[in-house]
C-alpha cells in the first residue's frame, strides 16, 4: 500500500522504523497444531487441501469464529471464495447453532448469482454436519467436503482470514455492543479485506480486484448474465416463432394477395420517387378515413347541441 502511494519501503526499513519506535507487532506466534487422518465416512475431505482454483464459484470454505462483544461471546460464520480469498458471505449471531453458518451460505449464494456446481469445504463441527445446512447444500446443488478430524490445515485460508480479521482489526477489549461489533466487522470483511488490503495469494492485490482482473466484465453484467442470456434466449424464440405463424396466417396471406399487395410491386418499381408518393397514398388511406369519421361525429355533436337548445328555448314560459 505504501508502495502504491510512492513510499520507498521494505520490511528491514519497516524493521528499523519500528524498532526506533519501540513498536511490537501483534502478529501471535506459531503453534504447535495436532495431526490427524480421520475422515468422516460419509463426508470426505474432497478439497485435499487443493486450494488453488481455476475459477470463481469452483471451491467456497465456511468456518466460525468467537468475537467478544457486550460482555459475552458472539459467533461469526464466514464464507470464502478460493478462487481470489474473496469474502462471499457472513453472519453474526449470538448464538453458533446450524442457522448462523445458513445465513452465511444464504448471503454467498445470493451474492453470486446462485451458482451450481460449487465444492463447499468446511471443518467437521457440528453445524456443517447438520441435517438442515445438508439440505441447504443439496437444494442449492452443491457438494460438501469435510476436513480431517483436529486438522486446521485442511482449512487453512480460513484460519488465516480470521487471525487477520482478531489481529489487525477487532479490539483487544472486544466491543461494547453487538450492533458495534456486527457493523464494524462488516466493514472490514465486506470492504477493507475484499477491496483494500493487498494480499498475498493475489500478488498484492486486494481479492475484489484480483477478480476483477481476471474477469473484465461489470459486477452487474457477471451478477445478471444468466438472467441476461435467458431474456435473449426467450426473445429469440419468440420472434422465430412469431413469423412463422405470421407468414402461415390469413392475414398475411390477405395482406400479400390483397389491395395491400401492391407494396410488394411498389418495391420493384424503377422509380423510387413513384413508389414513395404511391406507398404514401396505400399508407394514408386509412388516414383519410379515420379523419372523415371523426368531423362526421363532430357534425353529429353539433347538431345534437343544436337539437337540445332548441327544445329549452321551447320548454320556457313566454312572459306576459
């Protein structure tokens, strides 16, 4: 970011400067995490720790945090598109139950244009494994994959949003309320990750622009185009259709061998200004008749007007 403002800088200048400042980075250290192969049987780990993509909408990963907030935790469900590490979808709840981690897949689906074909990664806890979140997959045509039991590396790019999210932006203290807490997280995820921080995995950029990158066509355009293709689609057809059973009607077949069939000849003609003053005169016909009938009804008008003044003058007494 420093660079993009024209600040020469690299991380031994950073290093220095902090180290003058007595500034301390608040980055927490490495941890020693457990190893573990076990798979759900009915749910294996189908991602495989593959997260490069080759799309957006391929690979999307959900998982929950805690953040401290009126005095109590409160429990945030993300979900992440792989393809860029773009945020796609989250929700905020006080309570972590199967409807918090619906609501975040719910905003990501809406959000993306309702995609099919989608790999949803998540870990093993009990709110993917839920009845209901399975249903929720399946309606929306997705498949579901599971990391290992006990094995955060499985969904490594989500622990490492969230260690951005509690590191770089969400109070020591937590919040003093959850309507603080659910606003000021919004903005990070939705605007400050997506559109803002560079990262790493995108060569620097912010995930929102590495997306757009790589796909050079309007949100909107990316958001509608199925939409888009199925109006064109549906009018296409309708005008196929619409002139085949125009050219098989009476009235066209009227309209061709008829008084009216005299523009067809008209088009052969040699003389174009000919053709336009008779082409007029075909056009025009019905013209002239609608304006004779509207000063016959106006005639008619006056002459009842007429009719009526001369029955009131009738109607009043004579004077002595």
């Amino acid at each position: 970011m420093l660079r993009e403002d024209g600040v020469s800088i690299g991380r031994f200048r950073v290093r220095r400067l902090m180290r003058e400042l007595g500034l301390v980075s608040k980055q927490p250290g490495s941890h020693a995490y457990k190893q573990a192969t076990v798979e759900r049987p009915d749910i294996p780990n189908r991602l495989n720790r593959a997260f490069a993509t080759e799309r957006p909408n391929q690979v999307w990963c959900g998982d929950i945090t805690y953040i401290w907030a009126q005095g109590r935790w409160n429990y945030l469900a993300v979900v992440l598109d792989l393809h860029a590490r773009r945020v796609i979808g989250w929700a905020f709840s006080a309570k972590p139950d199967t409807e918090l981690v619906i609501k975040a897949l719910d905003m990501a689906y809406e959000q993306r244009g309702k995609p099919q074909q989608v790999l949803f990664h998540s870990d093993q806890g009990s709110q993917y494994a839920s009845r209901l979140f399975r249903q929720r997959l399946w309606r929306y045509r997705m498949e579901q994959s599971m990391s290992r039991r006990g094995n955060c590396w499985d969904n490594s790019p989500m622990e490492r949003l969230f260690r951005s999210l509690k590191s770089e932006w969400v109070p020591p203290t937590g919040y003093l309320t959850a309507q603080e807490a659910q606003r000021d997280i919004s903005h990070y995820l939705m605007h400050r990750y997506n559109w803002i921080r560079p990262h790493q995995f995108n060569d620097g950029l912010p995930p929102a622009a590495a997306e757009e990158k790589l796909n050079p066509l309007p949100g909107w355009v990316d958001h509608y185009s199925p939409w888009l293709l199925g109006i064109g689609v549906t009018l296409l057809l309708a005008g196929v259709v619409g002139t085949v059973l125009m050219a098989a009607s009476p009235l066209e077949q009227a309209i061709k061998h008829g008084p009216f069939g005299r523009q067809r000849r008209l088009e052969q003609m040699n003389d174009p200004l000919q053709a336009y003053q008779q082409l007029l005169g075909i056009m025009g016909a019905p013209i002239v008749r609608i304006e004779r009938m509207a000063q016959w009804l106006e005639q008619a008008s006056e002459d009842d007007r007429l009719r009526l003044q001369a029955s009131q003058q009738e109607q009043r007494p004579h004077s002595a």
